[in-house]
C-alpha cells in the first residue's frame, strides 16, 4: 500500500499545481486568445531485434499525453514481444501526471502496470524528466512495487545532429534494485544496462522516421545468476531496424 | 436602450450620408494554393487573402461580418483606431461571431495610410483569414506616385495553426532544420580551432539553448497576394512610373528582409504613418508592421521583389513588369544567420545564470571569439571580400540591435538598410510632452517549454495592465528572450521612441530585438478594454498577451467625438 500513498500524494500536488492558476479567471479573453490543453503520442521506439544468438523481439516503448503547461497526463507504454515464445518479455504500462519544477525539469508520479508473461507487479512511481545541461535528454524514477520492493532507473539519451535530417542517437538505460523480487528474476543491486545506437532520417516532418541501429543489453550479478538459471542470456547484441513515430 | 440605439444610427446617418461606406464580407472555408502544396483554410470573400478594402478618412463604415465556418470568428482591423467594441478581439472587445451569425461592425475612418484585418479567433490568421486595407486620405499626400500595389506577405505553412501550437509544444525545435550539425562543428574548427569551436558548443549547450533559434516554424511558402515563388505575383507598369508599393506582413511568424535589385526604395510611410522619405536598398518587417515605398522605374525591365525571411529558411518572391509574364533574376537566399552572445545578454543578466553554472570568465571568451565570428559572417554576406578581418567595428551599428548580434541586417548591395533609428513622423499627432508614467513590460519566456510571457508571467495568470484615460504612459521593453518580439497594443498609437522627440513616429508593432530595450509612449485617448500581445501567432497563444483596461474618460460614443478631433490635426 505504500506506492498508493506515494502516487496519491504526488498526484494531489499536482492537481494544486494546476488549480492555483485559476484564481483570476474572470477574464473570458483568457480562454479565447490562448491555446491551453495539448496533446500527443509518440513512440521513441518502434522496433525489430535480431539478437547474435538468433533471438527475436519486437519493441515498443512509446507515450501519449494531455495535459496543460502546468499538469500532464501521460500513458507510457513499453513492451517486447518475444517471437520464439509468442509472448510479452516485457509490458508496463505507466499512467503518470507530471508537473514542471524547474526551467528544464519535470516531476512525475503515479503507477506502473507490468503483467508480462509470468507474475504481474504494481509499483507506485516518483520520477523526473527533463533536459540536462549539454542536451542530454535524462529521465529517472523510483519505483515501489506491491510486494515492497524499490528500484531506480536511469535514462539519457543525445542526439547527434548529423544533418538537420539524418540523426545518430545515443542512449544509455539502467536499473538499479535495492532488494531481490527472485519471482520476476531481479536481483539486488545494477540488475541491467542498455546501450543503444540508432541512426534515424526524418522522412515525414518529425512524424516518421526510420532507423537502423545496434543495442547491447547486459545483466549483472544476481541478476544474471537469475537469468543463467532460469535459461536465459545474461548479455545479447542486436541489430535493430524500426521507426521513431510522432503524432 | 432601444431610443439610444436609434439615436445613434440617426446621428450616424445624418452624419455619414455623403460619407458612408457598407461592406460585406463573408468568412469561409477555402483552398490555398501556394504552387507547393494545396491547403485548406480559412478566407474572406470565398479566397486567401480576402479583398482589399478601401476607405476614404473621414468615412463612416457599416462593414457586415457573415460567418460561415462552424466555429466562432472575428475580425480584427489592425492599426484602426476606433470605440473598443469594433475592435474584434473575442473576450475583449465583443464575444466574437457564432457560425451563421452576421455581425456588423460600424466606426468612422479617422486615419489615412496602409492597414489590414484579421481574424483574432484560434489560428485563423495563420490558416488564411487575412486581408488588406488601404485608407485614402483626406487631404493631399506628401509624396506623389502614378500607381500602386498592395504587397502583402505571409509565411503559408502546409500545417493548420493548432498542429503547429501542438508541435511546438511537444518539442520546440520540432520545425527548425537550421540547428548546427557535427559537419558545422568540423567546418567551424577548421576555421577557429577544435577547442575553441567545443568552448563554444559547450557555452550554449550548458544554457541548453540554440545560436540557430531564430524562426520557431520553418518550412513555410512565403506568399505575395496570395501567390508562392512559382506563381509569382506581378505588377505591371508603365516606363517612368512612381509605384507605391504598400508592403503589409501578415505572416504568423515570419520577418522578411525586402528588396528589389536594381531599384532604390523610399520609404514613405510605416504602419500607416507618413515619415520622412528615407531612401532604402533594402528594409525588415516586422510581423504585422507595414511599410509603404515608392520606386521609380525609368525603364522597361522587370524587377524581382526579393522577400528573405530573417531566419533565411524561406521567401517570397514577386515581379514589377511591364507586362505580365516578363521576370527577372531571383536571388540566392543569403546564408543563415546564427544568433551571439550578444543576444543572449538579455536571457543571461536575468536569471538565466540560475540554472546553468556558467563562469563569467569563459564568458568573456567566448563572447569574444562569437562576435568575431559573426562579424566574418557579415562580410561575407555582403560580399565585401576587400574588408579584412578586425573591422567589426566599422560595420554599420543599429541601436535597435544588440552590439554584435548576429540579427543586424545589412543590405545585400552593400547599400543603405532601414533602421527604426530611420523613421521620424512626417506631421506629428501629438504634442510631444512628458509621460505621466514609465511601465516597465519584460519579455519572457522559455524557450525550450515553448511557454511566452510577460514580466515571467503568462496572460492567464496575469491581470490586466490599467491605464488612466488621459495620461501618457512610457512603456519599456525589455528583451530577455533571445526571440524577436513585435509588440502590438491595440486602440492607442504607440509613439517609438527613436530620440527625436516630437518626431518619434507613430507604430502599431514595435519590434524588440534579443537583449535590447526598446521605448515608446502612449497617450492613453481611447477608454475601454484592448488587447496587447507579441503578435508572432504561437507566442500570443503561449502567453505573451494582456489585457489593457483604461479607466475613466468618456464612453465610447463621446469617444468617437474625440477622434474626430485627431482628424482634425491630421489634415
């Protein structure tokens, strides 16, 4: 029951963020004259892995909002189909609300939904998002599941202009546990990384773009040993094609 | 109620029946063409641009407004000066026309010059809802020409206005294609060294902000009358004609740099206003500004009208002719410029330094090596191969510009480039006087959120700035973002303060460049309520709006008495 509290308090900080404002909506030209709600979905990746010991995933990792400056509601989705057990690796979903603290910076809570193949896990999530200085997309969160468990991840990403269309992008994820949840094959401490290359061309405005791309994905410790045990890899190479999409 | 309404037609007619005007428009959906791609949008009359309308001064208009569109409209007639309630801002002035619905707007004429009309409703402007007007004036003009052109801009995007807010939103630089690549970085190292070009990189990505954010929305067809580069809109001519050539930039985004090679222009009026002639190789506009030239033409050939957008991503392109079909050379756009340091001061000196933790002595260096840099970049725009290196100084200043900001315009030939320090009124309006008051107004926002505001503080939590009828407020813009804001009060002349006192001119947009302060004065003479915003579309819609509300005077049928009076002074 923990993560409830945390999400619920997040989120009623939130809502406060967004009422305030409104005190001195007398003025009917405020509506009329500014474009206050905004929406969008977007996959960041949309993707085939071919892994060097001949796995295969499909990968979605994408998000839809809607929301004001102040308060976003933002769905976040990631998933990985694995082809040889026509089944889900991976499947959370996030429904989170996020609100700016800073310039650059954007606090998130909320929960996280995961019911991939095997035993589903609810956590309660705290995050923050934004751009880091140098233009390193960053975005972190810890999360508390139903079963009492913490762990944090890490993300940044930086695109590298190659032209204005062509763009190599880096990307760097991690997670962290602070304890073991062996039913889901996590173990204590830096349970995994993934290092991402992907060079993409913006064929259709921001809408569509299509990339080729490396990934390298590795457990640590435990979290390998879980891995050995129950038959899986510990670190696999892949060749990526997909598409980054923008609506 | 009823008897008062009567009252004032009856006094209206009886003083307008040698001198009244009816107009109808109807606003509709239409296609715009632009030679590149094919849009629906917004039109008056069945087309994009809508009609020109032409006014005589002294003239009391009865103009029908019919919506056809299924959402609310209006009409906003910019730079007129007239009772509030006509004035056509939704919230403000009047609750705006419901679909079906015909509103009629009725006001007497009391100015002369070049202005134009717009829809003040969502992203109608930018999706087509535009047209001109050109105001006869009572007496004799200063300046005498043998024809004229209505030329009006705009930067057509292939995406409707509320995509474009949606885009920007989501990521600030979703439309900019001039952001510097690994291949400049190379160029740029080769040229001043690979640490001092990764100094430079390391400056501007530490404040996360851009030196190529200079147009938020690239890829738009800059039309002329409504045509695209390829249409090419022509006016046609006779040999030895004067032409004026009534320059209005309706854009939504967009300043363009204006010339016509071989042709010198002179300057005859801004935003409607008579200056003293200037005689120009080339001139910006500012969003929503206009800019009346003449030129001759002493022979039979045909002349480009060249319109570059600021930021270089776009143009419009016209032709002066003898006879329709003949053209002539279009120009290279000019390499794009890249803002400096310089522009960034206004960001930095205010709480800008907060967030990154920048020292000032790698500062001082970098400012340096980029102003440098910038003043290369000058030469080779103006194709002065002979001045050498270290002769930024000599470079033509403009005070309305940064020192060293990778915005100063310069002619293409090398020639003369309108400055605001230019314009000075033709025959003042008013007495020139001390203001009652100064009002310092900062421009703000964040550029990566796409969120615009006002002294930090965005129109909807904003309240209203009150003025007293009768005083003369002084207005001090201070730039603190590194975008070029056009600053449009509604109702009230604003007076720019270029330092020549009673022969500061009269404007309706006052340009503020990057990290500039800029001033002008306002004789507060119209009561009511009236909108003021940066009338770049997507940076009035983020919150770079506010209401004015005048308090006292008289109401606004006495108000009409008044304005008869500037009439009065004018001729």
């Amino acid at each position: 029951m923990n993560h409830l509290a945390v999400s619920m308090c997040g989120l009623s900080l939130a809502v406060a963020a967004l009422a305030n404002p409104a005190v001195a909506q007398e003025d009917p030209a405020k509506k009329t004259q500014t474009a206050k709600t905004f929406w969008g979905v977007s996959a960041e990746k949309f993707e085939y892995r071919y892994s060097d010991s001949d796995e295969e995933l499909a990968v979605v990792e994408g998000d839809a909002y809607y929301g004001t400056d102040e308060l976003k509601f933002r769905w976040l989705f990631e998933g990985e189909w694995e082809e040889a057990h026509n089944a889900w690796e991976t499947l959370e979903n996030q429904f989170v609300a996020q609100t700016p603290v800073d310039d650059f910076w954007d606090a998130k809570a909320g929960v996280r939904i995961d019911t991939p193949e095997g035993p589903d896990r609810v956590y309660g999530v705290l995050g923050l998002t934004g751009l880091a200085p140098y233009w390193f997309e960053v975005d972190t969160n810890l999360y508390v599941s139903d079963e009492g468990d913490a762990s944090v991840d890490f993300e940044a990403e930086y695109e590298l202009l190659v032209t204005n269309f062509w763009i190599m992008s880096a990307s760097f994820e991690s997670l962290v546990a602070f304890s073991e949840d062996r039913e889901i094959g996590v173990g204590k401490g830096l349970n995994s990384t993934e290092v991402g290359l992907r060079l993409s061309y913006d064929l259709i405005d921001r809408s569509f773009a299509p990339y080729l791309g490396v990934v390298h994905e590795r457990k640590y410790g435990d979290t390998a040993d879980l891995a050995r045990d129950s038959g899986g890899s510990t670190e696999d190479w892949f060749a990526v094609v997909g598409a980054r999409l923008s609506f | 109620m009823k008897k008062s309404i009567l009252m004032v037609l009856l006094a209206g007619l009886a003083f307008s029946a040698a001198n009244a005007g009816e107009y109808d428009i109807s606003v509709d959906r239409v296609q715009i063409d632009t030679g590149d791609f094919n849009k629906e949008g917004i039109g008056y009359n069945g087309a994009s641009p809508g009609p020109i309308l032409r006014f005589k001064e002294g003239e009391q208009v009865t103009i029908n407004v019919t919506n056809n569109l299924d959402e609310m409209t209006s009409i906003h007639w910019h730079g007129l000066i007239l009772p509030f309630e006509q004035d056509g801002v939704p919230g403000i002035s009047f609750p705006g026309i419901k679909p079906g619905e015909t509103f009629t707007y009725q006001f007497p004429i009391v100015q002369a010059g070049t202005y134009w009309f717009h829809s003040h409703s969502g992203f109608q402007e930018p999706n087509g809802a535009y047209g001109a007007i050109v105001i006869e004036p009572e007496g004799r003009e200063p300046f005498r020409y043998d024809r004229e052109y209505v030329v009006q801009l705009t930067d057509k995007h292939p995406h409707s206005g509320d995509r474009i807010m949606r885009n920007l939103k989501m990521s600030a630089d979703y439309y900019n294609r001039q952001q510097q690549t690994v291949g400049d970085f190379f160029a740029e190292s080769g040229e001043k060294g690979f640490m001092a070009t990764l100094k430079d990189r390391m400056m501007w990505g530490d404040m996360r902000m851009m030196k190529a954010d200079i147009e938020d929305v690239q890829g738009f067809t800059g039309l002329i009358n409504g045509k695209g580069p390829e249409q090419n809109w022509t006016g046609t001519f006779e040999e030895g004609d004067r032409i004026r050539l009534r320059f209005i930039n309706s854009s939504a985004m967009t300043y363009f740099d204006i010339r016509i090679p071989g042709l010198e222009m002179t300057v005859v009026q801004a935003d409607g206003n008579n200056v003293q002639p200037v005689n120009v190789d080339e001139f910006r506009i500012g969003v929503a500004e206009t800019y009346d030239v003449i030129v001759h033409i002493k022979d039979k050939e045909a002349y480009t009208i060249f319109a570059e957008s600021m930021g270089r991503s776009g143009f419009a392109r016209g032709t002066l002719a003898p006879e329709k079909g003949m053209t002539a050379e279009v120009p290279e756009l000019r390499e794009a410029p890249l803002l400096t340091m310089a522009d960034m001061a206004g960001h930095m000196e205010h709480g800008g330094m907060d967030h990154g933790n920048m020292n000032h002595d790698d500062m001082a260096g970098m400012d340096h090596s980029d102003m440098g840099g910038n003043a290369e970049m000058d030469h080779s725009a103006m194709g002065h191969g002979s001045m050498g290196q270290g002769e930024g100084e000599t470079l033509p200043e403009d005070p309305f510009y940064a020192k060293g900001s990778g915005l100063m315009p310069t002619a293409s030939n090398g020639g003369k480039f309108l400055s605001y320090a230019d314009l000075k009124a033709q025959n003042p309006l008013y007495e020139d006087r001390e203001p009652t008051r100064e009002i310092e107004l900062r421009l703000t926002g964040n550029m990566e959120r796409y969120e615009w505001s006002i002294n930090g503080t965005k129109y909807e939590d904003a309240d209203p700035i009150v003025l007293q009828y009768g005083e003369r407020v002084r207005f001090k813009f201070v730039n603190e973002t590194m975008m070029t804001h056009p600053m449009h009060l509604h109702g009230m002349w604003s007076i720019l303060d270029v330092g020549e006192g009673k022969w500061n001119p009269l404007k309706h947009v006052i340009s503020v460049a990057p990290a500039t302060t800029v001033y002008m004065e306002t004789e507060v003479d119209a009561p009511g309520e009236w909108a003021f915003h940066c009338h770049l579309s997507y940076h009035a819609a983020s919150g770079m709006f506010r209401k004015i509300v005048v308090e006292g005077g008289p109401d606004s049928a006495v108000a009409e008495g008044k304005q008869s009076e500037h009439q009065g002074d004018e001729s």
